[in-house]
C-alpha cells in the first residue's frame, strides 16, 4: 500500500500547498451592468461602440467608478497615463438571447496621426468574465487617447449586459463599487419627484383636442424634434426605449387603449445639433415634406442651444413654425438636463410663458433630489438617471416619459380653456427665421443658381439617427455636394435672394477631412473647420442675417494648404 505522506513528500500525490495569496488588485468600473445593443456599421460588422475620447472616459470613471482622485482620473486622458494605472481589463457580457454566444471586444486608440492601436479579444456572453492583459499587447508609439470601445456581435439588434472594469497596478486605489438601491418607480415618492416636472400646463386647448380625438379612435400624430437625448442616446434599445418611444406608448395606453394603431409617432431627434438646425430639419423631419400634420408637437432643445449663434431666435421661430401649421397643434416644450444640473430652461422658458405653452422639466423634478441621502428621501441616483454626463440611461428615459405622461393626465382631467392659444403678438427673442426652408442637391437649381465647381460628389458616409420608431439609422442631408481629394481648386458658387442663410456642413474625425473659406458678396465671413468636433455630425452656421431680401453670392474653396482635402456642403436653409 502506499504511503501517502512519502508520494507528497515526493511530489508525486497529495494535496498542493497552495500559493501565497495574490493581492486583490484595486478595481475600476466604466460599464457596469449596462445594456448594449448590436447595430449595423458601415463596415458590415454589428456593433455597439462606447466612444471614451475627449472627457468621456473620465466621465464615466467619476459615474461608474465612483473617482473622484484628480490624479488618478488625468492618467485615463492619455494612451500613456492609461498604460501607467491599468494592468488589465475584465470584460462580462450576458447576452439576453441564447443564440448570441461569442462578442469581440474592441479597445481602440487614436493615434496622433489619426491611426491607432487596437487590443480585441474574444469573450463567452454567458456572463463569465474575460481577462484582457495589456502587457500582452503592444503599445503603438503614436497612441495618444483611448479612443472607444466596440463590442461586435454576429447578428443585428443583438441585445446584451455587459460589466467592463480596470484593474490597476500596483500603488493605485479607487473606491469600491457601491450600488444604489433600485429605483421604486411604483412609489408614491416617485410620483410625487415627477409632479415637480410639470412647470406649466399652459393653454391646454390644442392639447385637450389631440386627446380626445385619440379617445374617439381618430388619427393623432405624435412628434418630437431635439438633440440626441430625443434621438434617443443612452437608451438600449434605441428605438423602444427611448423617452420619445416611451412617451408616446404611454399616450397610447391611456387614450386609446383599443386601436393603438391610431396613434402615430413622428421622432426627428439628431444628436449634437441643436435648434439653428432644427428650424432646418423641421419641414423635413417632422412634416415629411407636407405629407404629415402632426397634433403634437415636442420640443426638446433645452441642453443642445449652448451655442446657438442666434441665443433663442431660431428656437422661438421653431416653436412660431410649429404652432403657426395648418392644423394647429399642441406645442409642449420638454427641458431635459445634464448631470452637472445645467440646461437653458431660464433661456428657453421666457418662450413658453409667453405663448402660453405647456411646459415640461426634467431638471425640476430630478436635480433636487439627487442631492438627498436614501434617508431624505432620494427617488433616483445621477448614477441610474445618467448613461453619461450628457444622455439618460432607461430609467432615466423612463423618468423622462413619466413626466410628459403626468402633464397628458393633467390635461386630460382639466377643464378645457375656450380661447385658443395667440401668436399674433411681437416675440419675445425674435421670429427671423420661421420661414427658413431647405435647399440642397436635390432642389438647389430650382431655386438658386449653382455652379459646383470642385464640390461636385456626393458623401455617403454621414451622421445617422433613428428616426421615427425604426431600428436602423437614417443617414442625414445624402443630398450634399462635397469635395475629394481629386477635385482640385475651383470653388463651390451659389447665387441666390434671401434675407438669411445658415449653411450646413459636415463635422468629421477624419483626417482626410479639411477647412474650407466662405465668403459672401466677395468678403470672406468664416472658416468652416470639420475637424474641431472630431465626430461625424451635422454643423449649422450662420452665413448672413439682413432685414432685407436681396441677391447674395456664396463662394467656398478649400483654404490654402488642404486643397487636397475633403470638404462636404450638406445644404443650406434660406429665408425669403
């Protein structure tokens, strides 16, 4: 028989000593239990992407990770520093359907050059955790920031939750994770947060009538016009659980519970604009070229009018071109917020007053309470309302919904008023640019004479949305005039009468992409950098602003040193 204290002795049976314990290495949350959805890219992949560059994967540090340690949060702002602090990257992902086994993931760089290094591996998405080393990568000596995550599935609208955490090197601590209790959207608590939203019920009429056409089983056209919080950013799905989406199935629910098919959505949100180019979308996007009346009208620019060259005229002129259409909606202006607490609602608000507008805030009813202890009474985290520092999360989205749900419930129980809202009266900003239209490939000839010059392709790769309730993205202004790195030096020259013209070109992160010179009646009036924001999106500027209808010339030419550089010219909108 043998002796099983000489095989261990030998080292040929037994138990193992075990290893000295490895020191639990600090851990750093960026994703935590966050939804992500698989959506197509123009690459043929399916994926979705967590763009970090600029203060994004700071921000999401101080929200999933609790950081607060400057230091700390200064080395994720490099490729470098993020080298320094992060030894490696634990990966989790539950797929929420049994068919979607496998997700790659991406941690991309961009170089300093445009170009960067990528760490990809291969995950199980059966929850279990993946473990990404960066010493098993090589760093590329032109990385300078994290660029995104990506995580690419093999089927569209593949729905997943994923945890991504940074475990640190040594010498580097961050506080522990601490979840928040979930959020009681069945609570009186929660009810009473989302009464404080309701800033005014206005003239109730417009809206009153769109309710009970509903309730008669009549057709009533729900629209929202915005930024990327009404685009539905923060939200997964996109398309069905954004606040637009939720918002208008509650309207549903509560007013035409038999024929929901009577109650149609228009949603025209598009991120990082805001409504300088809203007032431009707004025949298109919303009325479908004259095809579409809607009964209600949403406005929600409240946090995207920061740099508004006009300071409120186009947004009152949006709010004028809404309630002046044919069938007179109902106009409600929504106030979303960022999480540092701030939007334009003091700004914005002066507008609503003044027509008598339902009136709707978010920041009312949320940024009180989140400074409240559980103890306080505390109904909701910025960490469970924000996706980010800038978009809502579902349960932030959610909120959203619940507070223009609970001003559907006030109207719909008051009494409605006689006398219909007024817009014969001065304004209270301005109303310069009601009448702005479109202008762009597809009509330009008809309307101005244009000479294309060496801006005469078309760009196809352009800023997308979820329009309406659909799942894939719109790609916006495809008739646009742009110029390659073929083209050569002749100028884009349009000749037109108008009293105001805001031109649209296209943002990009492409280094292909270069500045061009504009300039009106031979005076050059501005540069047109695409390069500033580093994203693909849609940029609005004013070119002129005069009381009188006149003939104007518009000149644009790459500007010295990029006249091998791309330039797209996505349209222009113009006032008679």
């Amino acid at each position: 028989m043998t002796n099983p204290s000489s095989d261990v002795a030998n080292g040929t049976g037994g138990p193992i000593a075990p290893r000295d314990p490895v020191a639990k290495r600090s851990e750093l949350y960026i994703l935590h239990e966050s939804m992500i959805e698989a959506t197509p890219r123009p690459d043929g992949t399916f994926s979705q992407e967590i763009y970090l560059d600029g203060n994004r994967l700071v921000d999401k540090a101080r929200i999933a990770g609790n950081v607060s340690d400057e230091a700390i949060l200064e080395l994720l702002k490099s490729s470098s520093g993020f080298r320094r602090l992060v030894h490696s990257i634990g990966i989790s992902v539950q797929a929420h359907e049994e068919e979607d086994t496998q997700v790659n993931f991406t941690l991309e760089h961009r170089g300093m050059n445009h170009s960067g290094s990528r760490m990809s591996i291969s995950c199980s998405a059966d929850g279990s955790e993946t473990l990404l080393i960066l010493g098993d990568y090589e760093a590329s000596p032109d990385d300078d920031v994290l660029a995104k995550f990506a995580f690419e599935f093999d089927r569209v609208g593949a729905l997943a939750t994923t945890t991504v955490v940074f475990y640190l090197n040594d010498g580097y601590q961050v506080p522990e994770l601490v979840n928040d209790s979930p959020v009681e959207f069945e609570s009186q608590a929660y009810r009473e947060m989302i009464k404080k939203s309701l800033m005014s019920p206005g003239n109730n009429r417009r809206l009153k009538a769109a309710i009970e056409k509903a309730k008669r089983g009549e057709p009533v056209t729900i629209a929202y016009i915005g930024g990327s919080i009404t685009q539905g950013a923060g939200a997964v799905p996109i398309h069905s659980h954004c606040y637009a989406y939720r918002s208008y199935d509650l309207f549903k629910q509560m007013f035409a519970p038999q024929d929901g098919s009577s109650i149609r959505l228009i949603k025209a949100g598009l991120g990082g604009t805001p409504s300088e180019l809203g007032v431009v979308r707004y025949d298109r996007d919303v009325l479908k070229e004259g095809t579409a009346q809607p009964d209600i009208a949403i406005v929600e620019f409240a946090v995207n009018d920061a740099n508004d060259e006009t300071e409120g005229n186009c947004y009152e002129s949006l709010v004028l071109k809404a309630l002046n259409s044919n069938n007179k909606p109902a106009v409600i202006l929504l106030f979303s917020v960022f999480m540092n607490d701030w939007n334009l609602q003091d700004r914005l608000a002066p507008v609503g007053w003044h027509y008598d507008l339902p009136m709707v805030s978010v920041k009312d009813a949320v940024v009180e309470q989140f400074r409240w202890t559980a103890d306080q009474g505390k109904v909701i985290s910025k960490k469970q309302f924000f996706y980010d520092i800038y978009h809502p999360t579902n349960a932030g989205h959610r909120v959203m919904a619940d507070c223009l749900a609970w001003l559907f419930t006030v109207t719909d129980q008051a009494i409605s008023d006689e006398e219909d809202i007024s817009t014969d009266k001065s304004p209270i900003i301005g109303n310069d640019y009601v009448g702005i239209q479109l202008l762009d490939r597809l009509n330009g000839e008809g309307i101005a004479q244009i000479d294309t010059g060496g801006f005469r392709e078309k760009d196809t790769d352009l800023h997308t949305a979820n329009m309406d309730d659909h799942t894939y993205g719109t790609p916006q202004f495809p008739n646009n005039w742009m110029h390659t790195t073929e083209s050569g030096t002749d100028r884009f020259k349009m000749t037109l009468r108008s009293k105001r013209l805001i031109l649209v070109f296209k943002d990009s992160g492409d280094p292909s992409f270069g500045t061009a010179n504009i300039w009106v009646d031979g005076k050059l009036v501005r540069q047109g950098d695409p390069r500033i924001a580093n994203w693909t999106h849609c940029n609005a500027v004013i070119l002129y602003d005069e009381p009188h209808l006149i003939e104007h010339t518009v000149e644009i030419k790459m500007a010295a040193g990029h006249e091998d550089k791309r330039f797209t010219i996505l349209g222009f909108g113009y006032v008679l």
